[in-house]
C-alpha cells in the first residue's frame, strides 16, 4: 500500500473490516459507532455480513449487508496514491477527532432520541486519504475557512489572503473543495507554498466539482483529499452535510468568510461550537446577501463566535496561548498625537487665515496667557502654527488637513 510511513499499522484484516464497515452502512451512525466500538471491526463486520448484527445495526447496513468488494476499494484507493487511515494506525488524527468522541457519548441509546444521522457528532469508522502526506501531521496546525459557492469577489479575496496568511505561518488550511469561498482558500494556500486539505464528500479518486480537476492535482502536490466514502462514491446531497462534521472537528478552529442566511457553512460553524472549537466570521457589506450568515453568526448571544479580518487574528484565536497574538490595528500617527491638553485648544484656537495676539489665543482657548506663550514655541517647531508678524494662525500645512 503506497503513502507515508506511518508507524504501527493496523492488521490487514481490521483495515479490510474498516473498509467494508465504510461502505457498507452510511456515516454518521451513532450505533454502528458504538457496536464497531464494542465488538470490534472484525467482529462487528462479520455480523453485519452473516445478518446476525442487532436489529437496529443490521437495518443500517440493509441491502449492503450482501455486497464486499472492500478489497477492489482498497486496491483502486491504491491505484489513485490513496490509503484507508483507521484508527489503529499512527497516522490517525486522534486528538483532532477526540471532540467526537466526548460529543456522541451524549447521544442517547434510543434511537427515536438521536440526533439526526447529517447533524449528529459521531467519530469516523475510517478516513480514506489521498496524497503523500501524514493526516495527523497536516491537521495539527490547521484551520478550516469555509463559506458560500455563490462568493463575491470580495469574499473570495479575503479568503485567499486568509489562506495565503495562515500558510505562510505554517498552518494548513482545510475546506471542501467547492466553488467560491472553498476553491479560494485552497488556492491562497497553495499561492503561499503551504500546504491545504480537501474534506470531500465523494470518492477521493474522483474530483467535485468535476472543473476543479486541475485544482485538486495541485492539492494533492503537498497536501491531502480526505473521505469517509470508498473510492466511486457519488456526491450525494445528504453526504455534504455529515461531512461538515469533519472539517470542523479536524481543525482548531473555523473561520467563516461568507455565508449566506441559510448555508452548509454556517452549518459547519455551528458543528464546530458544538464541538468546543474556536468559531470565526469575517464581516461583510450589510447589503450584501452573502454576509447574512456571518452577521447572525457574529450576533450570537452568547459570544461564542470572534469577528477577525486577518491571519493574525484568526491565530489569535487558535494559536498558543500568549504567542501568537495579534498586532493591535494600525493607525496613522500625526503631529497632533501627544499635544497635551492646554496645547490641543490653543491650536484650535488659531485661525486659519490672519495671525492673532497671544491675549486672543488665550480668551478662545480658555487658558492663561502664559499657558499660551509656553506653548506655543512647540507647536512653531511641530510645524503646526505659524508666525505672521502680527500673530499667530494655524501653519498652511496643517489648516489644510483641518
């Protein structure tokens, strides 16, 4: 099997169970979860094949139950430079994933009480994974920008800068692969030399969109295509949706560029709280329809989403803990900044045109007419007034900026 080294490999027949269970029974199943956890994937596997698996388990494998061509998975996924990543192995992202874990023991035995199968918190029976890098080590440091197919050229802007930011620090950048927000934080990442996932909802042999071919062969260059559907696997609508799960759990955090007022971003922004992960939305233009979703999201009660507008913030939020803070924002410095109290109304007190005595200065301002000769000599050399023969008036320079 090609990829990388990845330590302590699991036994070919957990990996084959593995791949037949991710076939077999569609993810996001709380308890084919918890029976693979209880039996094992080799047991649990040959129950489901053999009918014998509990009822409420064998009903979610149903007419799948008869097929295996797990070992044709595993050797397409072979052919296309992929692998089937299960837990037993070194590179399986355990700590990423471990927020699953704690998330799906709340979920409750009776089916009829579960949260529903495309919005459910439940760990992956296996990932399957394209490229040449290692899972664990790519989503260490990573963070998923996620947003809307129908961007504007300004969300797809600051999504590659974002990416392109958080790449040049060293971190991954993780999305769907999608039109508009996906596709630019993946190219910002790549523009950075950094390297990028794409969480799919397909096959990773198979590119979706189909024109983004070219996109994610220059992924896959130093970075992965990620799946928990076997090689072939369509599409599928209701797929999209139990996906956003991953990207938000791989992750330390999640950053919304654009959304809409109903979108699968802001879906998984919501898994990502739910998950106890930093939550992130960049603002938009209050007209625009694309920002709906990131302004209700940043209208939360309870202030569980950060509002940032770079790179710098957003590891503000998911960096570590006193070194990656962000610079406050920058502004500019005038020769006005630190005039203490007495020498701000003095000089608002001079006129524009015709110089005026010490005496007047001092009435309009307020002050003592020595208050006003003290400092007046600093503000002569700040360039800020001006002598006229006759008076004093604000210098040329600085009446035209008043």
């Amino acid at each position: 099997m090609t990829g990388p080294e990845r330590g302590d490999l699991a036994d070919p027949a957990v990996r084959r169970a593995r791949a037949w269970l991710s076939r077999a029974v569609e993810p996001g199943s709380v308890d084919l979860w918890r029976y693979v956890q209880r039996e094992g994937p080799v047991a649990a596997a040959a129950a489901l094949r053999a009918g014998t698996a509990p009822r409420r388990v064998q009903a979610l494998a149903g007419a799948r139950a008869g097929q295996d061509v797990s070992l044709d998975d595993l050797r397409r996924a072979d052919r296309c430079g992929g692998r089937l990543v299960v837990p037993e192995d070194g590179e399986w992202p355990a700590a990423p994933l471990h927020c699953l874990v704690l998330a799906v023991a709340a979920e409750p035995e009776e089916a009829g009480r579960q949260t529903e199968r495309t919005r459910v918190l439940v760990p992956p029976v296996a990932l399957w994974v394209r490229g040449d890098r290692r899972l664990d080590e790519l989503v260490d440091r990573s963070v998923a920008l996620v947003g809307s197919r129908a961007s504007t050229a300004y969300g797809e802007h600051v999504a590659g800068e974002l990416a392109h930011g958080l790449g040049e620090r060293g971190w991954t950048t993780v999305s769907g692969g999608a039109y508009g927000i996906d596709a630019a934080s993946h190219r910002g990442a790549l523009a950075a030399g950094a390297a990028t996932v794409v969480v799919a909802a397909s096959g990773v042999d198979r590119a979706y969109p189909s024109a983004h071919s070219t996109l994610f062969a220059r992924v896959l260059e130093d970075g992965l295509v990620v799946s928990e559907w076997p090689p072939g696997c369509a599409p599928l609508r209701h797929r999209f949706l139990v996906r956003n799960r991953l990207i938000a759990a791989l992750t330390r955090g999640t950053v919304v560029v654009e959304a809409a007022a109903r979108s699968g971003a802001q879906a998984t922004a919501q898994r990502a709280a739910a998950l106890g992960k930093a939550v992130m939305a960049v603002p938009g233009p209050v007209t625009s329809a694309m920002s709906v979703g990131c302004h209700e999201l940043l209208r939360d009660a309870e202030g569980r989403v950060t509002l940032v507008t770079s790179a710098a913030q957003v590891l503000q939020e998911v960096g570590a803990l006193g070194e990656d803070l962000a610079d406050p924002a920058a502004r500019p410095e005038t020769a006005r900044d630190g005039l203490s109290d007495v020498a701000r109304r003095v000089l608002d007190a001079c006129p524009v045109r015709i110089g005026v005595v010490p005496e007047r200065l001092a009435a309009v301002a307020g002050c003592d007419v020595l208050d006003v000769l003290r400092v007046l000599p600093a503000l002569e050399l700040a360039d800020l007034v001006q002598w006229t023969g006759t008076g004093w008036r604000l210098a040329p320079t600085d009446a035209a900026r008043s």
